[in-house]
C-alpha cells in the first residue's frame, strides 16, 4: 500500500517543478506588462503627491533591461518598482486619516 502523503508530496514537487519551468523565463511581453502595471501604480502615486524619489529610476532601469534583452531583470525592476508605488499609495492613505491623531486638541 502506498502512504498518500508521499503521494501528495510528490505530486506537489511535480507541480511547483512545472509551474516553476513556466516562469522560468520572462518574454519581452512579460516585461511590457510589468512595466506597464508600474507605472500605473506610479501614477497613482503622484495623483496622491506621495510619489516616492525611487520609483522612476526602477521603472528606468526596468525599460533599459528590456532593451538589452534582460527580460527577468526588467520584470523584477519593474516589481519593485509597482511594490514601492503600491506602498507609497497605502502610506498616502494612512497620513490622510492618521494626521487627525496629531493634532493637539
């Protein structure tokens, strides 16, 4: 008989081990796309004036890795550069209502 945690275990590997080839290698698409939802998010960040200073240079950086054909290095970039931007939304959102606790009454 066999023990259906090895089973589950192995069928598991198998899964992350294909799921893992499949990413394995970003397209130019990829990279496009990412770029694109950065900037988006970086967008959204200056629509609220809480921009962070190391967005851009990420989204930058991300464009010229597309360039040269780096297609996983312009996804990370521009990852972070969506996770920064995201951040500085969540921090505008925070100082909007948190600035009334400050305030001496």
């Amino acid at each position: 008989m066999i023990d259906k945690s090895i089973v589950r275990a192995a069928l598991l590997a198998s899964l992350l081990l294909v799921g893992g080839l499949a990413h394995a290698g970003a397209s130019q698409g990829d990279a496009e796309a990412a770029i694109a939802a950065a900037e988006a998010a970086r967008a959204e960040s200056a629509r609220m004036k809480y921009e962070w200073n190391t967005i851009a240079p990420l989204i930058e950086q991300a464009k010229a890795a597309v360039a040269t054909g780096a297609f996983d290095d312009a996804v990370a970039l521009a990852g972070k550069a969506k996770y920064q931007s995201e951040a500085a939304i969540a921090q505008a959102k925070h100082e909007s209502e948190a600035w009334q606790g400050a305030v001496l009454r």
